[in-house]
C-alpha cells in the first residue's frame, strides 16, 4: 500500500530536516533521504559559524532572525570573527566595515596592534580587520538532531536509503518512488541540495541554475597550538580562512570550485593551496596533516536562497540554494518555508523577512 502525506521533503539534510520541523505540526510530512542517514553530504561536513556578514546584506535578515533561536536554544559558541588585510586592502576592510555597520551589525575597524594582539604569530604585513565580536561557532550536529527529533516527535516519517528515482504529477498532487518503495504527496518540496536542479527536472520544472560548488577544509596539527580564544580569521579577499578546534587548527583555502552533485573529496591541489595561503598570514609550523575532506555548497545565480512555489509546476516547493549559510539561517528559514508552503501567515520570528526576495520566480 503507498502511504499518502500533505508534503513530501526530498533531502533530509539541515535544509529538510528544518522544514520538517517547522510543517509537521500543521501537516503529515514525509522526509526522503538518499544515504544511509540525513546529513551525508553538506551539512554533516560543515565547519559552520553564525556571522552576521556572511552571505551579504541579502542573507542578513535570515542570519539575523536566526540568532536569537540558536543562542536560546544552546547552539552557538562565543568565537568573534576577523576579516582581514593587507594595507593594500585597507579600502575593501573599511567599506566592508561601513556596508554592515549600517544594517546594524557590531562590527568596528582595527589597526596591526588590535589585529596582532588576537592573531598570535601574525605576519607583519596584515595590517587591518574587520572585527565582529558577535560571530559564534554553531554546534551543527546538535541542531540537525534538534530539528530531527523535533519532526519526528510530531508525526514526521522518515525513509532513509531511499534515493527517489522518479517523481510523477498525479491527479493534484505527486507520486514519488524509490527502489523500495513509494509514496504519495500533495505538495513536493525540493531540498535536494546540490541535486536539487536534478530533483526539479524529474519532476518536469525547468531548474534554477542552482550549482554546486566544492569547499576544502584541513585539520592541521600546528606548533603552536592554536589558542582556545583565536577567533575566526578570513581574509578579506575570501581565499583562506581558519579557526581554532579544540587543540587543532581547521583550515580552508575558501574555495568554490563548480563541481557535480557527488559524494565530494578533497583534491591535493586544494589542500596544498590551503596550507600554503595559512602559512602566508601566520608563522606557525604545520607538524601534521590529520584530517582533509570536501562538502559541495550550493547556489542560486544570485547566491541568494530558493524559497516559494514553483512558478510553472504546481505543488512543488523550492527549497535550496542555500550556499554556506544554510546552518547559520536554518531557523528563520524553515519557519520561513513553511509559512509559505502551507499558506501560514509570518511572527516574530520572520515577520521582518521580505520573503519576495527569496521566491523562485525572481529569475
């Protein structure tokens, strides 16, 4: 017998698992997912931080409204960021500076002194930053579980090893099926992720342009050993950033290199670009290569998210192209999300969200 749902969420990852939460109170909700467990792929490889500039002034009100929630409810970690520079940059530090300091970010300009003072072994030629005081590491894998427990303690079914190979409109709703087995839904949602351009064209919309894109990170065992209280260091021009965990230093070249919908792995290129771009901002000696892996973040064109219906396929709902900060705006987002899945109207939580920003038919 092929069970029936109010909604179908294909992709189980932070993305799903959220939304699942935020509908299963209102609906009977169905979450489809490929690999042996949710959180395979991008969220469970995600080296995540709650930064307010993060994404731009276009992501800010979901990272924003997010916060509260994630501070409530025990996520976030107290880090402090650095965007930093070379007197060369001094320009890109302080606009960078301005533009988020008047959407009402605490983010204020340091000189060597401040930036060495926090950056120990710093090389003398890094003379300025952007300094957020605010910025938080976020437990992700504490979150993803809240958000699974959460949909599960409302009703919320989850298949696992169940990668959907075909999606068919049937009457007003969708049949989906897997190898071992199928189900039917009123509404589709896509939250495939790096797939979801995949997923779209399955069920017979045309897609987005959401592409993946494949980030590096390292763990390094370094002497010295990072301090506890360093904070998230970037460089401005986005091609390196670091942050201490635990007594080891993880460490990406900020990469974004176009890739397909994979299982992905982190290339030696990439991992010896990394190593060698560290080594230009701080003195420390890399005593060991412990760990390296890859995660694929994907975008839309504008690298703004995906959230709303379809504009030509009814009953399916896009819910992707959350680049690197789907973590840090999982909360606004889903309630987001689900409002405008299940015709619901906003709260506090995203009633200063202009959700039109966000809506599929932008392209």
């Amino acid at each position: 017998m092929t069970e029936t749902f109010d909604v179908a969420i294909i992709g189980a990852g932070m993305a799903g698992a959220s939304l699942a939460a935020e509908c299963a109170p209102h609906a009977r909700v169905l979450l489809v997912e490929a690999e042996d467990a949710p959180g395979y792929h991008t969220t469970g490889r995600s080296a995540a931080f709650w930064e307010e500039a993060y994404g731009g002034p276009g992501v800010l009100p979901l990272t924003e409204a997010s916060g509260r929630f994630l501070r409530e409810g025990g996520y976030l970690s107290p880090r402090g960021a650095l965007n930093i520079g070379r007197e060369a940059d001094r320009a890109k530090v302080e606009a960078f500076v301005a533009t988020f300091a008047a959407h009402g970010v605490s983010v204020e300009l340091l000189g060597r002194t401040a930036l060495a003072a926090r950056v120990p072994g710093l090389r003398e030629d890094w003379t300025c930053a952007a300094w957020e005081p605010d910025c938080a590491d976020i437990d992700v894998a504490g979150l993803h579980q809240h958000y699974l427990v959460a949909a599960n303690r409302t009703g919320t079914v989850l298949r696992v090893r169940a990668r959907v190979e075909t999606v068919e409109r049937e009457g007003a709703g969708w049949r989906i099926a897997w190898r071992d087995g199928a189900a039917r839904a009123a509404l589709l949602v896509n939250a495939a992720g790096a797939w979801a351009d995949h997923v779209a064209q399955m069920a017979g919309a045309a897609p987005l342009g959401i592409r993946p894109l494949r980030r590096t990170v390292v763990q390094l065992r370094t002497a010295p050993i990072p301090p506890a209280a360093l904070p998230l260091t970037l460089g401005i021009n986005e091609d390196f950033y670091f942050k201490p965990q635990g007594d080891r230093l993880w460490l990406s070249p900020h990469d974004e290199t176009p890739d397909v919908a994979r299982d992905a792995a982190a290339e030696e290129l990439d991992v010896a670009v990394a190593i060698d771009r560290m080594e230009q901002v701080v003195d420390w000696q890399v005593r060991a290569l412990e760990r390296r892996w890859a995660g694929l973040r994907s975008f839309a064109p504008d690298r703004l998210p995906v959230y709303g219906f379809d504009r030509a396929r009814e009953g399916l709902f896009w819910f992707a192209g959350q680049g690197g900060f789907g973590i840090q705006t999982a909360p606004a987002a889903a309630r987001l999300g689900a409002q405008l899945l299940l015709g619901l109207g906003p709260d506090e939580l995203t009633e200063r969200i202009d959700a039109a920003v966000y809506a599929p038919s932008r392209f």
